[in-house]
C-alpha cells in the first residue's frame, strides 16, 4: 500500500491565455500504473486506506412500495435525513447509528434540504387541500428532533403545469430564507416558503458562488464542460477543457479561493477519475489530487472548506460503487467498496465536520470517517463545528 505521503497533493504550474481570460488547465501527473478492476474483485483500490464503517443503519423501507424517488442525506445538528418513496422522511442520528424520528408522504419526494438548524421536506400532500391552483405538493419544515413547524401547499397557476407531470431526476436548493429552487426532469419551479406560490423558472443549477474578501464570483458549468466564471455579470475566466463535474469551493488557510473539479479520463490504458483545483480568482495556479480508477461519478458531497466524499462506478457492473474521500487540501484519504448489489440509483453524500454519511440502494445510510487532513499536512483544515442540538 502506497504511503499516505505519497498520495500528497501535486502542485501545477499551469500555462494558459490570461490576458484573453480564458483557464489553461492541468496537465498529466506522474502517477504508479493502475491496477486492473477485474468484474469479480476490488484489486483496482488495493493500494489505497480503507476504512470500516462507524455505523451500517438498516432503514424501514416498505418493498412492496415502487421506489420512484430517493433523496439525501441533508445534515445539521449531528442529524442526517433522507428521503424515498418507500418510507417517506427518516432521520437519523448519525452518530449513535439509530433512527430519531420519521415524516410520511406520498410516492413522490423531493430530497430533503438543511436551512437554519431546520429541515425543508418536499413531498406529496397527505390530504391534498382545495384550493383554484395547480397542486405541486406540500412543504413541511421541522426542526431537529422532528418538531412541526409549518406545513404548507405549493400551488401555481398556468405556468407550472407541466412541471406536475414532469418525471426525472428532482433537485432542491435553498435560494434564500424565504424561497426555494424546485427542479425536476427539464421543469423547474421557484416556490415562497410564506406562501407556497411556485412560479415556473428555467431548468438550471445555480451557479457556484465563491468568495474572497471583498470580491465574489460566480461559477458555472456548462452543457460542453466548459467552466466559466463571472463578477459582477461580466466574464471573468473560463477553462479551455471541459469537466465532467464541479463539486464546490475550497477554503484553505492563508490561500485564495480554488474551484474543485472532477474529470474522467484514462491511464495507460484504464479509466481513472481525477479531482482538481482550478484557482477562483482567474490566476494560473491549481493543484491535482491522487487519482482514483473508475468509469464516473455516481455522488458527490462538499462542506464548507472543501473536503469531498465521491461516490466512484468503478466499471461496467452495476455492482462495484466504492466511496472516496479527500480532504480540502487534496489528500487522499480513504476508500470504501460498497456492498455489492446491482445498484442503478444515484448514491446520495453528506460531508459533516465529524463524519461523511452515505445513503444507497434505498433502504441503508452508512456512516464512514471523517475527512479532516492532519495537523501537519500542507494545508491542512477545519471545517467550524456544527451548532449543538437545541
């Protein structure tokens, strides 16, 4: 096994067009050959830490219940919840390993989102309410320990019709503290959290905002993979390359603000995935991560300073998923396989200061180590703790 110094960040020094604000981006790393990841064995991540689980939660999943939806996890207060179309909302304290509390809903959620020490639970009504508009659905929003504090219809008129009707995949931000941004398939909603009123919107992410002392950008990722960045509504930089996803921000000591990417690619002949850090401000400097084999992303979480939990496809199978941590300055440090089931869903991440929860296969969250670098690495950071339960 490779030694942990090894696995250390590698330091670009990239080229590029700046003054026409366009990103050169990294170039290949020296890295050992990869191992082959046969259909019957994990011998690709030999060479990497593995971890154990601090806890495996088996949750209440009714099978006999078509599983249209799942969502998840969203962490506050040492609290995980998800969501599915087999349970409804269940909360967990991560931790302690045990089931809290549970809300019901109907065959359709949304993922849960974490707001201001509460959760925002988007779902079908229970008792669909009499009222002129379209019916989207009902917003619950609870506290912690599962305490109700509202419970509201999201309606509109017209315009978000065929959002009703819309299938696919369904996302769910916070836009501020009165609104969210409901997406779902190629339709998306804008909903007031005061009123329930949803306005149709146009189906895209929000953009990636990342900020440095008095000045802020804007990050976006575009239907090419191209990255772009603008300030103050004006271009600012973009990458020559495409990506295939941005995953957030990172804030390390004494450092500007970088953007960190995930790309997949091959080596030598094998597929890898490989994590990057493009600097936010527009200047030339980046750094690579220790690549992982692997065919793509299947989840990906982020906290405030940077450190990232993957969710890997590592071939072909739709039964070898492994999770990957890395810590905000890019140290790799460690894997985990999955248990080895035919797995179609998306796996759902949450990076929390004091552990990284995995939710999969519909019905199981895993609780895996935390991600914080050693005192001693380069670079090494802190995420600020959560606040106490209430």
């Amino acid at each position: 096994m490779v030694p942990r110094a090894v696995l250390a960040i590698l330091l670009l020094a990239c080229k590029g067009k700046h003054a026409e604000g366009v990103r050169d981006d990294a170039a290949p790393v020296a890295r050992p050959a990869p191992a082959d990841a046969g259909p019957d064995d994990w011998a690709a991540l030999e060479r990497f830490t593995k971890v154990e689980p601090l806890h495996v939660v088996a949750l209440p999943a009714r099978v006999n219940t078509p599983r249209f939806d799942v969502g998840g996890p969203a962490i506050t207060n040492g609290i995980a919840v998800v969501a599915s179309s087999q349970f409804g909302f269940v909360a967990v304290d991560y931790l302690q390993g045990k089931i809290l509390w549970s809300k019901p809903s109907g065959l359709h959620v949304a993922p849960p989102v974490a707001h201001a020490n509460t959760f925002v639970l988007v779902g079908e009504c229970l008792q669909p309410p009499e009222v002129k508009d379209q019916v989207l659905g009902c917003i619950r929003v609870v506290t912690p320990t599962g305490g109700d504090l509202s419970y509201l219809a999201i309606h509109g008129g017209k315009d978000v019709g065929e959002f009703a009707t819309e299938p696919g995949t369904q996302k769910l931000w916070i836009v501020d503290d009165h609104t969210l941004l409901w997406l779902r398939g190629e339709r998306a909603v804008r909903v007031d959290q005061l009123t329930g009123l949803a306005v149709a919107t146009p189906a895209i992410d929000p953009p990636l905002e990342v900020t440095y002392k008095d000045r802020a950008w804007q990050v976006a990722h575009d239907d090419g993979g191209i990255i772009r960045a603008t300030q103050k509504g004006k271009p600012a930089w973009k990458t020559e390359r495409s990506y295939t996803e941005v995953l957030g921000a990172v804030y390390l000591p004494g450092q500007t603000p970088m953007v960190r990417v995930s790309n997949t690619g091959r080596y030598g002949g094998s597929p890898e995935l490989l994590l990057m850090d493009i600097d936010a401000t527009g200047s030339m400097h980046g750094q690579v991560a220790f690549p992982v084999p692997g065919i793509g992303l299947s989840g990906h979480a982020i906290d405030s300073i940077g450190d990232v939990a993957l969710a890997v496809q590592l071939d072909t199978s739709l039964d070898h998923h492994f999770i990957v941590g890395y810590a905000a300055n890019a140290l790799l440090m460690w894997v985990y396989p999955l248990p080895r089931v035919q797995r179609p869903d998306a796996i759902g991440l949450a990076v929390a200061p004091d552990a990284v929860v995995a939710f999969h296969d519909g019905d199981t969250l895993t609780v895996l180590p935390e991600l914080s670098a050693p005192p001693t690495a380069p670079g090494a950071a802190r995420v600020p703790s959560e606040n106490p339960t209430p």
